[in-house]
C-alpha cells in the first residue's frame, strides 16, 4: 500500500478530478463556458475521490449534519454525510419541501431568490457542514450559511468541488472555513 501526504493526496486528487471536467462554450448562453461535472460523476473513482476530498478536513470534527444546497450539492452532500456518520439535510428553493420551514433569501444578478430547510432539520448547536459542487459569487453559498445559524447550527464549514475564482465567491463568506478542491 503506498501512503501519501495530505498535500500529495491533494495534488493527486486535483490531477484526477481535472480530467473529468468538461468545458461547455456559450452554455447557458453565449460568452460562458460552463464547467460540466457530469462526466466526474459518471467515473468510479472520479466521484470517490470528490466525496473523500470534500470530507477529509471534517473526519475528525464532530459534524452533526451535512447541508446540501440544491441541486448538486446533494450529488455530493448525501454520500459525504455518510463518510462522516452525519445526517444530512437538502436545503432546497423556495416551496419544494412538504414540513414547516425556516428561510433565507439572497441576490441574484436580477431578483432574488431564498432556499429553505425544514424547521427540525437541524438542532440548536449542531456541528453542520455546507456542501456544494461550485463556489461562483458566493450567494448561495452565503445564503446556507445564514440559514443553518438561524436554525441554531454552528458551521464548521463549506466544502465544495470547483472555485470560479474570477467571481470572489470567498469575499461573501469571510467568517466560514472554506474548503474548495480545484480552482479556475
């Protein structure tokens, strides 16, 4: 068995994953060039590799609930809640869920829009982690983070596959560990 270090497990995993993210130009619409994820998720190894790397620096932290924002991130939150022995928790758009809900609206380019969890998904004092496939601009992502503080969870962090860094997602979430696995 070959043992490496955290940091070589890092750039290994980063190489991999790399490969299995395609670029799509001008989708959704002209000018963009969309990061396309669904061929990491049709590789084995690909997905086992993002699943461990989104959980690794949280294996020793006591997460109580793993928070998977809609959509993707619940492709990743749900199996890196089980990795961590903790529950996880969809945190869906406006209207998509059956119980009682607690709320959080945030900005888009244009309007606005609010994600939601049930009102007993998470217990006052809960060790939650976010999780999502991107960081972009960061309102989503700042969105989760104040819905799990006004449900009584404390965040131990946001844990994400790809950063779009030219869109400063990081400057909305100063107070949160951010923990991404490649950058463009």
């Amino acid at each position: 068995m070959i043992h490496r270090t955290a940091h070589v497990e890092d750039m290994y995993r980063a190489e991999l994953l790399r490969k299995y993210i395609r670029e799509i130009p001008d989708f959704p619409s002209p000018g963009v060039l969309f990061k396309d994820i669904t061929p990491l998720l049709n590789s084995s190894e690909a997905l086992r590799e993002t699943v461990l790397g989104l959980s690794a620096p949280y294996r020793e932290g006591g997460v109580d609930h793993v928070v998977g924002l809609e959509a993707r991130g619940f492709l990743f939150g749900a199996p890196v809640a089980m990795e961590l022995d903790a529950g996880f928790v969809p945190a869906r758009k406006m209207g998509k869920l059956p119980a009682r809900t607690i709320s959080q609206s945030y900005d888009l380019e244009y309007g606005t829009a609010t994600v939601e969890i049930h009102s007993d998904a998470i217990t006052p004092g809960s060790r939650v982690l976010i999780i999502d496939d991107v960081l972009a601009t960061g309102g989503t992502g700042r969105a989760a983070v104040d819905l799990v503080r006004k449900a009584g969870g404390t965040v131990v962090g946001f844990s994400f596959l790809l950063e779009l860094s030219e869109l400063h997602g990081r400057e909305k979430m100063p107070d949160v560990e951010l923990h991404g696995l490649l950058t463009v």
